[in-house]
C-alpha cells in the first residue's frame, strides 16, 4: 500500500482512535472495524503502525470515530456497562438492560 497522507496525520488518527477505545471499554476495536470497508487485519496492522496511512484507511477510521462518538457503533448485544472514573461521585448503580429473548 503506497504512503497517501503523511505520517503526522495517520499516527494522529491512530492515537485517537486509541484513546477513544481505552476512554470506552465497552466498545472494541473490532466495533469499529466492522463499521468500515476494511478487513480486520487492515484495521489492526493501521492501529499498530504497520500499515501507512492511506486515503481510504484514513476516511474509513474517521467515518467509523465520528459514529463511535455520536453513539450509533454500541456494542454487540447491547452489554450494559458502567464506566467509572477518578470523576464519577456518588453511588453508581448498573442499569438493567432492556433485552428480551425472543
């Protein structure tokens, strides 16, 4: 694959699609991943440097980023989650799901 955006873009991208899967445990790379047209090697090889950045890669990631953030990639099955943080006070309680087996 030929070097299409420079090397400051991509590991940028790589950084942040990085922490936005530590900031959102519940959600895997792998989410992401089937949210592009890439294969999950090319997703993991991109997140580890071994792939440079190319056009497609780059949008692909951006695409899938943006719908992480806006809340429309969740993940499979609807686990329920509860992320706790140094910021979260008070008592937390986890949220029964609302899935029914059909």
């Amino acid at each position: 694959m030929a070097r299409q955006v420079s090397d400051q873009v991509s590991n940028g991208l790589r950084e942040e699609v990085q922490r936005f899967l530590k900031a959102r445990p519940d959600v895997r790379f792998q989410d992401l991943v089937h949210h592009t047209s890439l294969t999950d090697s090319t997703g993991r090889n991109f997140l580890n440097g071994h792939c440079p950045g190319g056009r497609e890669v780059v949008h692909e990631f951006q695409k899938a980023l943006e719908l992480a953030r806006a809340g429309d990639i969740l993940p499979p099955g609807g686990r329920p989650s509860l992320v706790v943080t140094a910021k979260t006070k008070g008592r937390t309680k986890l949220i029964a799901s609302n899935q029914r087996n059909f």
